[in-house]
C-alpha cells in the first residue's frame, strides 16, 4: 500500500515540468509552483500556482482556477480560468471561463466569454470581415 | 392631410412600465433584424438588438445583440450583456455587470466591470429651492397706538 502510494505520489510529481502529451510538448505546473520571469516556450504551458513576467508559447495556454497570474501571456489558444494581470494575446482563441478575472489589455481574433467572468481592459479583435486592411 | 396621427404629444403620454410592473414582466425593447437605429437610447428595461445601431446603447436591465445584430458604439448595461455567436459589438466603452461574449462574436471596445453601474443618465430633478418668506416682525407704530 505504502509502496503503491510512492509510485502515485512519484507519477504525479512527474508531470510538472516538461512532459510530452501527443507528440507535442507542455510545460505543466502544479497549484504550489511559482514561476518568475520570462520562459519563451515551443509547446503549450499549463499555468497554475504563481506567474509574474512573460510567457510566449507556440502552443496553447491554460491558466488553472487557482493560479495567480501577473504576467504578458501569449499563444495561439489561451484559455483562462484564473486570476491574471496583464496583457494577453491569442493568435486563435481566447476564452474565459466563468470563473475567470482579467484586468489588461487583449488582442485576439476570436474571443469566448463565459457568463460569470470579469473582465477589464481593451479588446482588439483582428480579422474583422468589414475591415478592408488588415492589422 | 396630415401622414400620421403620431405627435410628440401623444408619445409623451405613452406610460413607462415599470420593472416588474402590474403586467408582471420587465419592460422589454427588440430592434428586429430589419430595424435601424442611429442615435442614443435609453431603456428602462431589456433590450433585444438583431438589427443594426449606429450609437449609444444604455439599458437598466439586460442587453443582448443577437442574430446578426450590429452595434457601433458605447453601451452601458446595468446587468447583463450578451453578444451572440453572429452579432458584432464595435465599442468605445463597454460598462456592464455581466458580460458574455459567445464564440463567433465580433467584439472590441474598452470594457468595464466590476464596479457597479451608475444611473449616469438619470436626469435630475430639479426641485426649486422654497423661497422661505420671513415676515418682518411689525413695528409698533407710534400712530397706531395714540389714544
């Protein structure tokens, strides 16, 4: 029982950090991780915990309920659940979920907004129909 | 001749129903998706945008910009504001207290939340001030008191 419970606890240590999900990579932090700084990422990244600085990725990012985030985030889909400060760019998709509090700027080409979330700041939305030049 | 029976006047007289009036349900505006709009509105109510509107939108309850609804300019929503998956919001200042923006949804603007809505637009009354008459206490007259 012991043992078998060293080998969970080992399995879900191991997935913070980098780990590779589909052939692609993901940074994945758990509820008690911080991260300060700026990590420029070539795969998606899982932000829980703690944030404060920059985080561009290639791939997607999630930002758990939980998290506290104070930082630029960009990627191609950003899905917020979480607390975060600071301005975020989506090359695709922005959602936030309806537990999500956003205070900063945003630039997005599409945007999903849950009932229940808060938001404050300026909404840039690219690839307008009737907009005849192209940001 | 005149082209319609529809004076001012007569408008004037049509009753605001209230929030959650005598009839029982809030008073409720729909721009349908042929209908136009270009100026400022105000509604004590819910309104239904799925037509176009070239101006300012300001409503005590919800507003939902639905169908292919097309909204330019600010708009103050004292609850909700919903923007569906075909609708487009191009905003100056978005000021709600419920926002939900379905995939699809064309939106920008600055948005606000948060803190709670004012009645900005809430005309004042202007009560005059009563003007408090004091009478001057009458001075004995020396005429009025010779015997």
């Amino acid at each position: 029982m012991d043992v078998q419970e060293a080998v969970a606890e080992g399995t879900a240590s191991a997935e913070n950090g980098e780990v590779k999900r589909d052939g692609r990579k993901q940074f994945s932090m758990g509820p008690g991780d911080i991260l300060e700084g700026k990590l420029i990422y070539d795969g998606s990244v899982h932000a829980d915990g703690k944030v404060e600085g920059e985080v561009r990725v290639t791939g997607n990012i999630d930002v758990a309920s939980g998290a506290s985030v104070k930082a630029l985030l960009e990627g191609a889909n950003v899905t917020l659940k979480g607390q975060v400060e600071g301005m975020v760019t989506a090359r695709d998709k922005l959602t936030l979920g309806k537990n999500a509090r956003l205070s900063g700027d945003i630039q997005v080409r599409r945007l999903q907004i849950d009932d229940g979330a808060t938001l404050n700041g300026h909404v840039r939305m690219g690839d307008f129909e009737h907009q005849a030049s192209g940001q | 001749m005149t082209l319609s029976t529809r004076r001012p006047a007569s408008r004037l007289a049509t009753p605001v129903p209230a929030e959650n009036g005598s009839n029982g349900h809030r008073n409720s505006v729909v721009l349908g998706p042929n209908d136009r709009l270009v100026g400022q509105l105000y509604i004590e109510g819910d309104l239904h945008v799925s037509g176009s509107v070239e101006g300012n939108l300001e409503a005590t309850g919800d507003i939902e910009i639905a169908g292919s609804g097309k909204v330019n300019g600010d708009v103050t929503a004292y609850n909700r504001l919903t923007v569906g998956s075909d609708a487009s919001l191009i905003a100056g200042d978005v000021r709600v207290a419920r926002l939900t923006v379905e995939d699809g949804a064309k939106f920008s603007g600055k948005v606000s939340m948060g803190q709670p809505v004012s009645k900005v637009a809430e005309p004042v009354a202007v009560v005059p001030e009563p003007v408090v008459v004091v009478p001057e206490p009458e001075k004995p007259t020396q005429k009025g008191k010779r015997r």
